[in-house]
C-alpha cells in the first residue's frame, strides 16, 4: 500500500487547487470528487442503481443525474439523503481503492471533501492534510466559480461539517487565504515532508518484508 495523504476542506477551500500542486510535483491524485462525478455521468456505473431508487426523474435527459434535481430532493428529505449515499458511497470507495493500489507515484494524494463524516477513509490514510479559510473567503469563491448564490452556498456551508471538527483531523493544515503564489509555496513544502514520509514507509515495508 502506499503512502497516502488524504486532503480534506470545506467547500471553496481550495483541495482542487492543492490536490493540482501536489499532482504537479508528481504525486499521484484521487479525487472521490472525480470519481462520483464519473459514477453519475451518463452512462455511469451507478446510474441504474440510482434510477431504481429515485425513478427516472432523477436521470437528465443524456442519461446522467440530474445534479439540481438530486440535490434538491437529498436537502429536503434525510432518507432520500441517506438511500443516495447508501447507493454511492461503497462505490466511490470500491473505486478509489483500486486506483490507490494502482498507483505507482511515490505517494497518494487522497481527495475527500467529506472526510469528517466518512470513518471509512481514515483506516486508509496516512496523514490528514486539511486546506482551512475563513467561511467569508469560501463563499466568495464558490459563488464566483459556481454562479450559485450566496444563500445556496451559505446552505451548503451549515449542512457540511464544520472548521472545527475538520481541523480536529488535521496532522498538517495548510491555510489558503492569501493568493496561490503562497498557496504553491507551502505545498512545496509539504511535498518535501511527504517525500521523505513515504520514503521511510517503504523502506519499512522491505524491511519486513
Ligand atoms: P469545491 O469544494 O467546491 O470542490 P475546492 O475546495 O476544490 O472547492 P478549489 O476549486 O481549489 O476549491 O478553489 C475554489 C476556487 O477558488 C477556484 O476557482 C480556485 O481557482 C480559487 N482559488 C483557490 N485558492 C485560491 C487562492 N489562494 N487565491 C485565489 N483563488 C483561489
């Protein structure tokens, strides 16, 4: 198994733009994001489990999800919230774990927004890197990039988990509230530090083996 940092942050925090840099140095990234994009896309492998379980209403007319209208349905009604990641969730696991072991770059960034609430990546992990900033500076770049409004994103701030409880996790934080020149620098940084971090696992891993 290699070594694994698992990134995590709020929404707009800036994993994407870590999880970039750190790729850029050549680590190698997987993002459950990415994956549970794909899983949804038309044609995607949990589309007919999604549509037993939601009706077609859910499925846009190219055959992927209809994000707004599942979004929609999962903040208003918990079961429907829970039967959704009852569906996705193993999946998006079953996946990222095969490119995990996959991979052959010297360690894994692991990419997973809602880590707070997923007991299930942290056996996997070995160090927890969170990307924190202020919420003001979240909602700012996520209205920019997303055009959704300042209420759907304060929205979606409350039902995530919160700075705090992610912190809690952190072995290392990166904090992202200036530009991406300072951004690039202290992952540089930590890159150097996860070299030499995954270098000792494997070293470890020869010797008993
Ligand atoms: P999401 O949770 O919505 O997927 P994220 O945590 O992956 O978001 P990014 O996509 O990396 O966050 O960043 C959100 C937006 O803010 C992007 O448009 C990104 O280019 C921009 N951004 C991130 N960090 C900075 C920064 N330090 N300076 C300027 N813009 C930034």
């Amino acid at each position: 198994m290699p070594y694994i940092v698992t990134l995590t942050g709020g929404i707009g925090s800036g994993k994407t733009a870590v999880s970039d840099l750190l790729g850029g140095h050549g680590a190698a990234v997987v993002d459950t994001d990415v994956i549970a994009r794909a899983l949804t896309a038309p044609g995607g492998a949990a589309m007919p489990a999604l549509s037993a379980a939601f009706g077609d209403q859910v499925a846009a007319a190219d055959g992927g999800l209809d994000r707004a209208r599942m979004r929609a349905l999962a903040f208003n009604d918990p079961g429907a919230r829970r039967r959704l990641e009852a569906i996705l969730h193993p999946m998006i696991r079953a996946e990222a774990a095969r490119q995990v072991n996959a991979a052959t770059a010297a360690y894994v960034v692991l990419v997973v927004p809602l880590l707070v609430e997923s007991d299930a990546y942290r056996s996997l992990t070995d160090r927890t890197l969170v990307v924190d900033c202020p919420e003001s500076v979240q909602i700012e770049r996520t209205m920019r990039r997303s055009g959704l409004d300042r209420g759907e994103v304060e929205r979606i701030l409350a039902s995530q988990s919160s700075r705090a409880q992610r912190l809690a996790l952190a072995d290392d934080v990166i904090v992202n509230d200036a530009d991406l020149a300072t951004l690039a620098a202290a992952v540089a940084r930590l890159h150097q530090s996860y070299l030499q971090a995954a270098s000792a696992k494997a070293s470890r891993a020869s010797r008993a083996g």
